[in-house]
C-alpha cells in the first residue's frame, strides 16, 4: 500500500498530463470553442495591450534610462522597500503596463546584476501588478459600468501593492545589500550601427513572452472547459457551499472565485456577473482576484523568472498577501466613505 502511493505521489504530474490529454479527447467540441475564445482574446486584447510595452521595456533596458530613475528614487526605494532605486522603474513600468510586465524588468535587473537576489525576490512581491487600462477600463467602466468603481479598485491595487512592498522590506534583510551598493555605475552607449541589433533583439525577446503568454491563456482556458464538462467545478462547489451559508456569502460565487483564482479575466467576468443584492461583495471579490492576479499567471512570472535564481515562494505569498489586503482596503473604503454608500442595499 504504501509502494503504491509513492508511486502515485512520483508520477501525480504525469497522470494529470494524461487525464488532461483524454478530457481535451472527449470534450473536443467545447475545447475547440475554448481555443478559438482563448485566442480571440489574445489577438485583440493581450498582443496589442503588451506587445509595445514588451518592446518599449526592452529598449529602456538599452539606455541609461532606469540608472538615472535609480539614483532620483534611491533615497526613497531603499528606506521604504529596502531595494535599489532602480526598482522605482520595475514599479512604474509594472504599474503602467499590467501583468506581468514587472517581473520581467524584474528578471532583466537580476542577469544584469543590477540587484541581489534578495532585492529581486523583494521587488518582485509588489512591481508586478494590473494594468490601469485593465482595472479602469475592462473592470470598471465594461463590467460594472462604473468609472467610480474601476478607480476605487484601481486605487485598492497600488495601495495594496505598496503595502506589501513594504512588508516585505524585511524578506531576508540580512543578506545581499552591499553587493548592490554599485550596481548601476556603467553608461550604456547606443549607436546608430548597434540601433539595429538592439531592435531585432528588443523585438524577439518581445514576440517571444507574448507568444508565451498566448500559450497559458490558452491552456488555462482549456483547463476551465475541462473542469466545468467534467462537472469538477460543481463538486467543488457542493464542497464550499455549506461555509458560504454561514458567512452569509451568496453561494453563486464559489464557481466564479475558483474561475478567477485559475484565471483573472474570466474570473472577474464571473464575480462581476453574479446577481447579488449587496454590489460591494462583487467589487470585494473582484479586487481580491485582481490582487491575487490567478495561477495562470503565477506560472507566467515562473516561465519568465526561471531564466534566473529568483525564487518564486515570496512572489506567491506577496500577491495572496496583496489579494487580501486589497479586498479589506476596498471593504474599508466602502464602508467609510458616504460616496459608495450606493453600493450596498
């Protein structure tokens, strides 16, 4: 017995991998639908929201740009985060371009030896976030028809992502802060005869994590038609229903909550969806999921930060730390201030 669930527990991966290829088998005709979906949301919205931000990012990375932005912030990214001034670029430019553009300047800094490893685990935690256009744009004003709501939820995701940048000022405080003292020292000199090369780089490198990005949206979304043909989905609600009905939530939300801790778009297009009396639960939900940011692209920062020795443990315990804090600035926020009393019946 106990052989046989070592056996089990060695070769779990490989027989999710096999189950997952026979689903895709039997339920080819909503796994199709979900492809063509998954790619319809990456030629219109992922490639043409991402892709300039990739290239521009890369480009940046070629000049003296985040150098110079690294000695303006110095004095305020080293006290309040504990990392180099030049995190200050990784912050603005996450916070700018969305998911999950942040872990790859990130990632970037780390192989050029612009940070520790430390700093990189640290800055990781809190650069890495949802875009303005996202939140403001697709959540607020096309979800809930509400501008208000998209810049309440877009303010709960900075301040909540500062927070956790500055709780994780402390990650490992005793390792790796001299060796960045002089990280940023070296100009770097662009010429119109090394123009060329830098582009055709900047541009592959680009096309390369969004064609990557692409993949996981896809295979996530072939995993969320698997779990709901499968009827998964519905036993794991059987599951959560009980404690739902004691916290008083609607249970309608289980499905969408599982939905966006898989995957963010289609989460909040669930929670947002679920008729409920009181609004703030939905906008609550909603910006936990935003802050949380899913598994699928937990695994994108993977891809993305496994060209490196960054470590990915404070990056998934500093966006449930963020989903968190997120959902309580927001439920605060609603609570206190007369302006969003409309929200709740």
């Amino acid at each position: 017995m106990k052989l046989w669930i070592v056996n089990l527990k060695r070769n779990i991966i490989p027989i999710l991998f096999l189950l997952f290829t026979i689903c895709l088998i039997f339920f080819s005709k909503s796994n199709i639908e979900s492809v063509k979906n998954s790619l319809k949301i990456w030629v219109n919205n992922v490639i043409p929201s991402l892709l300039p931000f990739f290239i521009a990012t890369e480009l940046l990375n070629n000049t003296d740009i985040p150098k110079t932005i690294g000695n303006l912030f110095h004095k305020i990214m080293r006290p309040l985060f504990n990392v180099p001034g030049i995190g200050a670029y990784a912050l603005f430019m996450g916070i700018i371009s969305g998911y999950p553009i942040g872990a790859k300047i990130v990632t970037n800094f780390r192989n050029n030896n612009l940070c520790t490893k430390e700093e990189a685990e640290r800055l990781i935690t809190f650069t890495n976030n949802s875009g303005p256009l996202f939140i403001l744009g697709t959540v607020g004003i096309t979800l809930f028809y509400d501008t208000s709501i998209g810049l309440l939820l877009f303010f709960t995701h900075l301040l909540s992502s500062i927070s956790v940048g500055i709780i994780f000022r402390f990650w490992k405080i005793n390792k790796g802060i001299n060796e960045s003292r002089n990280s940023y020292t070296t100009n770097k000199i662009i010429s119109f005869q090394s123009l060329g090369d830098i582009l055709s780089k900047s541009i592959m490198s680009s096309i390369h994590s969004v064609v990557l990005i692409g993949g996981f949206i896809v295979l996530f979304g072939l995993i969320l038609s698997v779990l709901q043909k499968a009827y998964l989905f519905h036993l794991v609600n059987l599951f959560f229903v009980p404690s739902f009905k004691i916290l008083g939530i609607n249970t309608e939300f289980i499905i969408p909550i599982l939905t966006g801790l898989l995957e963010l778009t289609n989460g909040v297009v669930a929670v947002s969806s679920v008729i409920n009396r009181n609004l703030a639960v939905n906008i609550i939900i909603c910006a936990f999921l935003l802050g949380f940011g899913g598994i699928s692209i937990m695994l994108q920062v993977l891809s993305i930060i496994s060209k490196s020795d960054i470590s990915i443990k404070p990056y998934i315990i500093g966006k449930l730390l963020q989903g968190f804090l997120a959902g309580l600035y927001t439920f605060l926020i609603i609570q206190h201030f007369t302006y969003f009393k409309y929200l709740q019946v």
